[in-house]
C-alpha cells in the first residue's frame, strides 16, 4: 500500500481532513461573528500542520495537555469536535471547556485530560511542568505537551519552566509556534537573537527548530520528542516556524503592521495547500479525494454550527456555581490535647508530619525547607528526612515556579502544600494565584480543581524593614476562590492546618513570624484528630461594653491593651477571627448585640486594608445594633523601616489600641 513518510494514505486523508477542519471552522467562524452570532475569535489558519502533527503524537486521554488559544487544530487532532468549538463561541451551557464561563479558545476537556486554560500567557508553562512531576512520582510513562507562541517566551515563567523541568528531567514537551508576531510585535523586537538560540544553555533539554507548515517534519520531531519523554530522558522544546494567516483576533487588523508583501509571502507557505500538493504528487491521493473531504466537512460544520446555536445558554442562576467546592469548610472536632505547651511554628510542624502520614498524595516544597535546614524558621524540619526528598523538596528561588508547578500537581490530583518563604515575595506569584489558583474550578465549571495550600510567613515586629515585615491579607480577602486562615496560637495554627489539607479548595495559610516562638502563643498541643473548621471566630475574652474583632498578632496586643486600661473582667469582649476567608459574621453579629460598640484591629496598613471591609460590612448589615461610630485602627500607610524607633512609629502598637478602645469606649 502506498505510503508517505511512512504514514499511510489513510492516515494522511485524516490528517488532511483535522487539518481543513480546522481551516473552514476559523472560516466559519469569522462569518458567526460578521453576523453578530459570538464576540471574539482566535484562528489557527496557518499553524494547522504543526499542531496537528503534535496532536495526532500525543495520546489522548492518556497523556496531558496545556495547549494555548490558537491550538484549534491540535484540540482537534486530540479528538475535541467542531461543536465542542462552536459551544465555546457561542458561549453555551454545554460548552465543554468551561460552560461558557471563558472567553472561546480557552481549551478544556477534563476525559481527553486537556487542562483548562487562562487567558494569562505564559501561565501553562510551569503548571505543565508540575503536572509532569506528579506522572514522574507516578512512576508512569505519561507526557505533558505545553505550547505557546513565539511572543511569549519573553514571560520569566518560560523560562523558570525550562529549569526546573531540566533539573526535575520532567516529561514534557514545550511546543513553541514561531508565527513570527505577538499581536503587532515582529519576533525581532521581541526576542535576543531566535528561541532555538536562547534556550541553548539547558541541560538535559532536547531541541528542535523545524518548519511547521510541513506537516512532515514536525511530526518526526514530536516523535522524538514523545518517546524521549517516554522513556524518562527529560523535557525537549519544539520551535516549529509557522505563517499566521489571520489577524492576532477577530479584534486586530494586520494589515496595519504588515505590509502587503509580507502577506503574500505568508499565503505561500499554506500548511494546507503545501500537504495537499505534497500528497497529490507523491500520488498518495488525488483532487477527487480531496475535494470528497473538503465537502463532507464543509456540509458537517455548517450543520453543527445550526445545532450549536439551538442549544441553550447557561442558567443564571449559576453564575455563582463554583467559586468554591460545594462542600462546607469543616467541623470542628473534639479538642484532645496529647502534650504540654507547643510552641506554633512546632504545632505546624507537627500538623504537617501528621497529614503526610495521612496521605501519600500531599508534597511539600518551597526554599530552602528540606532537611537538614528544613527552612528558614524550621516550620518544616524533619519532614524530608521522614518522608522522602521525593515528597519534601527544596524548590528553585522562584516563587511563580513553586506556585505554578503546584496548580500542575494539584490538577493532577496531588496535594502541594508549598510554602513562600517570606510574605514579601509573594509578588512574583501574584499572576499564578490571580488567574490560576483562585479561577481553576470556576473557570472550568467544576471540571478541574486546585486545592493547594500556600503556607506564608507574613508580619512584622521583628525589625525585619520593608521586606520581611509586610501584612498581605487586604489583598488576598479581595479575591474570590481562596480561602484565608491566619491563627494566633499554636492550637488553632495546628487544627486549621490539618483542616486546609483535608479541604477540596486552595487555601493561603498566614503564619505570624512574630508569633513562632511566643510563649503567649503556645498552647497545650490537640492530637492528630484534632481540626478547627473554617469561619468558626474564638472569643478571646468576653465582655458588654465593646467588641474588638482582630487576628493574628493583634490578638495579643489588644489583650494587652485591655490589661493596660485596668478595665476588668467583662467589659471588652474580643473576637479571633482565626479566618479571614470565610468571616464569621455570625459570632460578629452577637458580640454587637451585646455591646453595640466596634473596634476592628489590623496589623496591615490602614487604607483599603482588611479590616476597611469588615468595617463596611458592619455599618451595612448591622448598623441597628450600634450604639457608636464603626471604628478601626491599624498600622500607618507606610513601608515598615528597620530602625527600631521607627518601626514603632509604623506599626500599631498596644497604645493605641488603648486610645481608640478609651474613645469608643467614651463615645
Ligand atoms: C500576561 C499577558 N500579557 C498580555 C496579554 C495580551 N496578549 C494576548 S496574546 C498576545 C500575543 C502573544 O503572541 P505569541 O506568543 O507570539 O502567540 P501568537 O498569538 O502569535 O500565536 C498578547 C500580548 C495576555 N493575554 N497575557
Ligand atoms: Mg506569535
């Protein structure tokens, strides 16, 4: 039987008929969209035999995938349909990548294992990376395929992604299609010297720079690269060189950058066109057979485009559908306790011994805390030493990469519990925990979950300065989809630790440096089955004449307080949020039943600070129950200095919560 390139004619009339699928549904979609029947598109006219190429190499269902919004062509290779694409258009209920939740071309497909998509470039990188790592603990032969364009590669993501998954060995392949544009930026602008070139110096990677309008010769290089991953090799990138027949979106117009030649050029290099006469003079198949395909397809997807825009839009009264899991976030357990004081960087540690035990699928990484340092405050001493490096690693100094490679091993079904080492490099992960963390299940209707925990040393009063001082909870409280834990002893830092693994959502957890070692924050230590629930406030003292809400280490100052007044036994009644996602308003509503009077205290700066919201809230929903101003008071709107004189000018102290609760209390 004839052959080409060793493919058969049979399966070159399939690749030909994805790849003209792929062609007249860009096609047809530009027409929808001319007929005001969707608002965006992203084509593939151009990459086509490239991605199809990679797809029809990666095995679907069984391998992994974090394609990119222009890899229409490989969904389809990969066995997603030209309705699955115009449900997405059209943003339908029964749109399988997120249920008309994201924008068309945000891929996901939880049985053929493509991962949902942000519309954030370059975020898959590491998170295919971390996908990777989890089928290496696996010990399986399963390959993670991550593409994007050439543009793209500038993002520091790519390459902290390349490391790690040079240093881990990972199985992927990253495929980068070269169409020499990112939006209006010619690559020349954008990159020092070629992709090929940059990514020279990566140890363990494998390389390719091939032409991907050849179908060919792209798929020779998956092939490679496939097997290589396979057989537990390392990770190798892919540069395949491809034209970019459309405009950037349905939203740009190239022929305002590009000059018409440019254009014309592009034209002849037609993946398609190139396939088809390549086929036809090898006689491999004729024009008859070809023109056989083309109508069939043209036929299916006019009709599947009518039967797409019969079927219904999401209900919406789901609009708010899987922010979180549906289930609830816990209830407590009975307090045992099995030893004397343990301070609270201890109890976490324990909690973390305790829930490794617990289950085979939670990791542990971040700087710096495997043994024998086992991190910088020791919050993780012992555990690599009990359960493997490799389960508890010491992780690159990059924050996106340990938050990024977790989203990856999380979606895969693990339970990273990382940890950023100090709250003041959060920052480079910020993108990671906005649109990836925090969006996972909503943005994939429950398809896909992410619930991993971010450990996070934060606070100041340890002469730390600008740097490893911050509070960040104002801005983690603004986010949906993360829940926030911030204890104030070691008992409730153990109880919720234990509670956030067992929880089905992404939890940021708040260590206090300042309260690590506090005697005042030691407490009795529960035993292994203790777990504190989530949103479930403690009444630290209680009293009738005010309530001050606080958390972590304001607990303490505001106790103080209270001692430094001389006021007595129940008067001021104070409130341990302990969580500050959820809040519990409940307990907050009872407490101003009684006293009618607020004080809210945070550590974090005044303006727009956490305790801004809290304050809005009461006035909104509870102002009947006052009896005087919602007050708050907090640390001033300033970086934290390290001379110690002035870092008690900065940061609230015991005095004045002294004053405010004397105002209040005057009022
Ligand atoms: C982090 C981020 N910055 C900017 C954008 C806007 N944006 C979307 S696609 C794109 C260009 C990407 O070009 P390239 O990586 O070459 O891929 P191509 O579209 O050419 O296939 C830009 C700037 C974005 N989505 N995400
Ligand atoms: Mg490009």
């Amino acid at each position: 039987m004839a052959r080409l390139n060793g493919f058969t004619k049979q399966q070159l009339l399939d690749v030909y008929r994805i790849m003209y699928s792929a062609r007249a549904l860009d096609n047809k979609i530009l027409i929808m969209l001319k007929q005001n029947k969707g608002f965006f598109h992203m084509g593939c006219s151009g990459h086509e035999a490239a991605q199809v190429a990679a797809g029809l190499t990666i095995n679907e269902g069984r391998d992994w995938s974090y394609p990119y919004y222009r890899d229409g062509a490989y969904t389809l290779a990969l066995g997603m349909t030209a309705r699955d694409h115009f449900l997405a258009f059209l943003g339908r209920a029964a749109d399988p990548n997120s249920g008309g939740r994201q924008m068309p071309m945000h891929y996901s497909n939880r049985s053929l294992r493509i991962v949902s998509q942000s519309s954030a470039t370059g975020t898959q990188y590491l998170q295919s990376v971390g996908c990777a790592m989890t089928r290496k603990l696996e010990k399986n032969k399963e390959v993670v395929y991550v593409s994007s364009g050439e543009g793209t590669t500038s993002q520091g993501d790519f390459h902290e992604a390349l490391n790690l998954a040079c240093i881990e060995k990972a199985p992927v392949v990253f495929h980068i299609q070269d169409n020499e544009y990112a939006i209006s930026t010619h690559k020349s602008e954008q990159t020092a010297g070629s992709v090929y070139s940059l990514t020279s110096g990566y140890e363990n990677l494998s390389r390719y720079e091939v032409d991907g309008t050849d179908f060919f010769e792209t798929s020779l290089a998956f092939k490679q690269a496939v097997e290589r991953a396979r057989r537990g090799k390392g990770p190798s990138i892919i540069i395949s060189n491809v034209v970019r027949l459309l405009p950037h979106s349905s939203s740009d117009d190239q022929r305002k950058y590009r000059t018409p030649e440019d254009l014309e050029n592009d034209l002849l290099r037609d993946p398609i066109i190139l396939f088809k006469n390549n086929c036809v003079n090898e006689k491999i198949f004729t024009e008859k057979d070809i023109v056989k395909i083309e109508n069939q397809v043209n036929k299916q997807i006019n009709e599947d485009a009518i039967w797409a825009e019969d079927q219904d839009h999401p209900d919406v009264n789901t609009a708010l559908n899987y922010v979180y899991s549906k289930e609830n976030t816990g209830t407590e357990t009975k307090l045992v306790n099995k030893s004397e004081n343990v301070v609270m960087v201890d109890a976490i540690n324990h909690a973390l011994h305790e829930e490794m035990a617990n289950n085979e699928k939670m990791v542990i990484y971040g700087e710096d805390i495997a043994d024998p340092k086992g991190g910088v405050f020791t919050a993780t001493k012992g555990l690599s030493t009990a359960f493997g490096k490799e389960r508890v690693f010491n992780s690159p100094l990059a924050e996106s990469s340990i938050v990024g490679t977790a989203v990856g091993m999380a979606v895969a079904g693990y339970k990273p519990v990382i940890e950023i080492q100090f709250a003041d490099y959060i920052w480079t992960a910020m993108m990671q925990i906005r649109n990836e963390v925090s969006v996972m299940r909503y943005r994939s209707n429950n398809d896909w979950v992410c619930p991993l925990i971010i450990r996070v040393p934060v606070g100041g009063y340890i002469h730390g300065a600008l740097c490893h001082s911050q509070s960040i909870d104002g801005y983690f409280m603004h986010m949906p989809g993360i829940y926030i834990a911030y204890p104030s002893n070691a008992k409730d830092a153990k109880g919720l630790l234990k509670m956030a693994c067992r929880m089905n959502d992404p939890v940021i957890f708040m260590e206090h440096k300042g309260l690590y070692r506090q005697p005042y924050a030691a407490t009795e230590e529960p035993n292994e089955d203790y777990l504190l629930p989530f949103g479930k406030a403690n009444y630290v003292a209680k009293g009738e004449d005010l309530t001050i809400i606080c958390w972590g280490a304001m607990v303490q100052k505001s106790i103080e307080a209270i001692q430094k007044l001389e006021l007595g036994e129940n008067s001021v009644e104070i409130i341990d949020l302990r969580t500050l996602n959820p809040i519990d308003y409940e307990t907050i509503e009872y407490s101003l039943s009684k006293t009618g009077k607020v004080l809210v205290v945070y550590e974090d700066n005044l303006t727009n600070g956490p305790g801004s919201e809290i304050c809005s809230v009461i006035t909104d929903k509870y102002f009947d129950l006052l009896d005087g101003p919602v007050r708050r008071i907090a640390s001033k709107d300033s970086p934290i200095p390290y001379n110690w004189f002035l870092e008690e000018k900065v940061l609230i102290q015991v005095e004045d919560i002294a004053r405010a609760i004397n105002d209040l209390l005057e009022y």
